[in-house]
C-alpha cells in the first residue's frame, strides 16, 4: 500500500501558476508510475498527466499539453505538477495517484483543491 498526500493547491489568478506535490510514503521502493488526474463539480474525473518512475518518460492529457510539466524527485518520492497559464477550466480538486507495478490497481491521495479566477 502507498500512501499519497497532495499540497499546493490554491486560488489563482486566469494566466497564473502553481504548482502542486504529492509525497508518497509506504511500500514505495517499486513505484512504477505516478500521476495527476482532476475532477471539477459535475464532470468526471479525468486524466492530467503520468510520469514513469524508473524512465521518466511523461505523457500529457491534449488539455494542458505545453501548459503543464511533470517532474519527479525520486529521493523524496515526489511528484510534482507545474502548472503554467492557468485558465478557469482547469479549476477543479486535482488527484494524485501511483502504481506499484504494472498491475496494481493504484492508490489515491485524498485531493487538493485549485480554483481559478478569472
């Protein structure tokens, strides 16, 4: 079991960034993958972006492609979500998740809440 803790959410301005982490503590010393996905009120929880542990190799939702890096400290067993040029649609409460291997269903982080104004 992994255990996951969001922070750096917050209120921002429309164009502004922030930039959030998620600590993983537990049996992480097989992370595979780690990844952000966002829920607003009323919609689907949907996918953001996704690092590769051992890699590194990232992938993007096309929603936020070049507006949004993800980055990893594996030291720390941190990920991070630099979010540049926010706009009111990316409000939401953003999820970290992580696999242990390619077949484990995943643990959650409990959210972090970004709103946007515009």
């Amino acid at each position: 079991q992994v255990q996951l803790v969001e922070s750096g959410g917050g209120l921002v301005q429309a164009g502004g960034s922030l930039r959030l982490s998620c600590a993983a503590s537990g049996r992480t010393f097989s992370l595979y993958d780690m990844g952000w996905y966002r829920q607003a009120p009323g919609k689907e929880r949907e996918f953001v972006a996704r690092i590769w542990w051992s890699s590194g190799t990232t992938g993007y939702a096309d929603s936020v492609k070049g507006r949004v890096t993800i980055s990893r400290d594996a030291t720390k067993n941190t990920v991070y979500l630099q979010m540049n040029s926010l706009k009111p649609e990316d409000a939401a409460i953003y999820y970290c998740d992580a696999h242990r291997h390619i077949a484990d269903s995943g643990s959650w982080g409990q959210g972090t809440q970004v709103a946007v104004s515009s």
